[in-house]
C-alpha cells in the first residue's frame, strides 16, 4: 500500500499512536496495566484506583525480578509532606495489599515513614493517561516485564509517551455533532438539545435556548456536569442553582447557549469528586481536598468548549459566570468576550465553606456572596446522606 493512501486511511482511522493511546485508556478504564515508552525506556503502568489483591499479584508477576513503585504527582507528594515540585515514586513493601498502596495515594493522613525514588522519565506521560482516563493520579510503575511467554499470556498494550502529552488537542479536534433534537422543559421553555461526541466516546451537550442570534455577543453559560447537584439537589455546591439560573436569564435575554460539559468535579470525575468529599469532611477545603488526591485546583480544558462554538457557529458571547478562569480559557483560544453576566445562588449552611474557598482561594467573582458569608450561617440540617461540593 502507497504511503499517500496509508496516509488518508490515518486521517480516517487515526494514527497508530492516537489509536494506541485510545486503547490505553480503555486498558485503564478496565484496570488493566499498560506498557508506556518513551527517551528510552518503557514502563509497566497499573492504576491504583480500581486495584484488587488479585490484579495487584498478577502484576507483580508480570513486573518480576523488577519491583514496581506508587507513583504520585507533586501535588499528592506536598500534601504526604514530601516536599516535591514535580512527580515522585514511593517505595512499596512486596506485602502491601490494594487497599495499603490506595490509602497512600488517597487518604487524608498517612502514618508510614516514606522512602521516595525517582520518578523516571515518562512518569508525566503516565499520570496524563490516568487522568484522561478519570482515574486517581497514582499508579503503580516498574521498568521491564516478565518472560516473552508472559506476555504472550497477557495482550498488553503499549503507548508511546509523546502520542499521551499530544492527545488532549487531538480528542478535541475530533469532536463532532452526534444527534439534536427539540427538548421543551418545564414551564414551556423551548430548547434544542444538541450532543456532541468526541473519539473516545466522551458526550457534551449544547443546550440552545430559544433562537439566539449569532451575527450578535450570544449570552453563554459554560455549565461543568454536577450529578449531586444539577440533578439531586445537592446543598454542597451551587451547581444546580447557577443551572436553573441560567436557564431562566437566557429565556429573560431572549435565547442564548448552556454548553453542558463533561466535566464532573472540576474535571476530576464522579469518583474522584466523591474522595474529594470525604477529604473535605475530614476538614480540608475543596481546593486542599483535589491536591491531596493528586490534582490541580481545576482540571477542566475549555479547548472542548472552543470546539463546540465553532461548530454551532458562534464567536462573540457574553459569558455567565463568576469565574474568571472561564473568561480567560475561551479568550486565549479565540472566542470574542464582550461582556460577563454573573450567577449568584443562594448561601445556605452546607456551602458556605465550600463558596469562601471559590471566592477567596480561586478568586470567583462573588462579591453579594461574601457580604452573606459574612453573616450567621442558618442552623445545618442532619447529614443523612448529604453532600458537600467538589
């Protein structure tokens, strides 16, 4: 086959590194281990998140004579008080179990004295797979494998680490218009649902209320999916108040766009929101609650955004949002922001924390907000099963 035609068939189907990354992080998504390469080396990658003492002794064997180690990213290192700017390794006893390796990638506090190695050089590569993968940041690595016969055995699957550091921008170029429909909402509010669907599955809606004009700034609210609050009503966060807020604005300016992202947790993932919670119930904020797990303040890429206006056709917005980061994100990739139209939900007991960390720590423009923060709190209502925002 001519290189021009293997070439089109690439374009089509994906180059043999994107494809590999997609079937790495299916591999992850299924915790199962991955080979990643890169300057030189080649590592065995298993997520801890997911891990059972029986796939835990199937990888040491894989990984035999070599003894693998729990990599963690820097943030994860600061917060078990290692000190490290970048990531790190952490040597492991041969008689941990699952549950002792995922406690010192997650937990609050850990006790054990640690030994830290080299992290080595695709140790980044393999911290961005897991969490493309929503998976914790924390995964066991070691150089080298078992026996050919082994892994004849065992149909690994190997990425290359510069194909993972690349494959953000390629998944957004890939996204395209899956299916839309008319979807009336209570009240009779008239909205077209639009589902956009990226190559690795990933779904994210545009929600189009009423007939906005695009030649004009389109009022816009960037809206991160918040199961517990968006749908169950969550009193942690203020997710499902800016929702129905926005909604009601965008009927009141006469139509607009809610892009509602794939993004649950700031980018974190269900799982990982709901880790971040109990870490906030220990007494950690939410922003010290995603480092201890290993994460950035927001893990959220608004190039899907970017991707999802184009398509719609939309250049100019008027953005409804307290956080500048938004205004900042669709700014730098090309979107014109003529203006910003805040939400502000109500304070309630159980977000009042959780609202002071946004305004004060990730700098949300909630001004009303901290006059109410500054006033008695109303009186918690019992924890039977509520929960508190990520």
């Amino acid at each position: 086959m001519g290189n021009s035609k293997k070439s089109r068939l690439a374009d089509v189907l994906g180059t043999p590194d994107r494809v590999a990354v997609e079937r790495g992080l299916a591999e992850f998504r299924s915790g199962r281990p991955v080979l990643i390469a890169g300057a030189g080396v080649t590592v065995l990658a298993l997520p801890v998140d997911g891990m059972t003492d029986e796939r835990l002794a199937g990888y040491r064997q894989l990984c035999a004579p070599a003894i693998p180690h729990l990599l963690v990213t820097g943030r994860r290192a600061q917060a078990l008080g290692l000190g490290a700017a970048g990531p790190v390794g952490i040597k492991i006893s041969e008689t941990d179990r699952a549950a002792a390796i995922l406690a010192l990638a997650a937990d609050a506090r850990v006790e054990r004295k640690l030994d830290v190695v080299a992290a080595g050089p695709v140790a980044g590569a393999a911290i961005e797979l897991a969490k493309l993968a929503r998976r914790l940041p924390a995964l066991l690595v070691a150089e080298g494998v078992a026996t050919a016969e082994a892994l004849r055995e065992v149909a690994l699957v190997t990425v290359d680490a510069d194909a993972i550091a690349q494959f953000r921008r390629a998944a957004i170029g890939s996204i395209a218009v899956a299916a839309e429909a008319e979807v009336p909402l209570r009240g009779g509010l008239r909205t077209r649902f639009v589902i956009f669907r990226d190559a690795t599955g990933g779904s994210s809606v545009a929600v189009i209320v009423g007939t906005p004009d695009l030649r004009e700034p389109v009022p816009l609210r960037l809206h991160s999916a918040c199961l517990t609050g968006d749908v169950f009503g969550s009193r942690r966060c203020d997710c499902g108040d800016q929702l129905r807020l926005a909604l009601s604005r965008l009927e009141e300016l006469g139509g607009g766009i809610i892009l509602y992202l794939e993004q649950e947790g700031r980018g974190l993932g269900l799982a990982n929101k709901m880790r971040a919670y109990q870490l906030q119930d220990a007494g950690l904020d939410t922003i010290d609650a995603n480092a201890a797990l290993g994460f950035d303040d927001d893990e959220r890429d608004y190039g899907v955004a970017v991707r999802m206006l184009q398509i719609l056709g939309c250049q100019r917005v008027r953005l409804l949002t307290n956080n500048p980061a938004k205004l900042e994100g669709l700014a730098q990739a090309g979107i014109e922001i003529v203006g910003r139209i805040p939400l502000q939900g109500p304070v309630n007991a159980d977000n009042r924390r959780y609202l002071t960390a946004k305004a004060t720590r990730a700098g949300h423009k909630l001004d009303d907000l901290l006059t109410a923060l500054a006033e008695p709190a109303e009186t918690p209502q019992p924890r039977g099963g509520r929960d508190r925002a990520s």
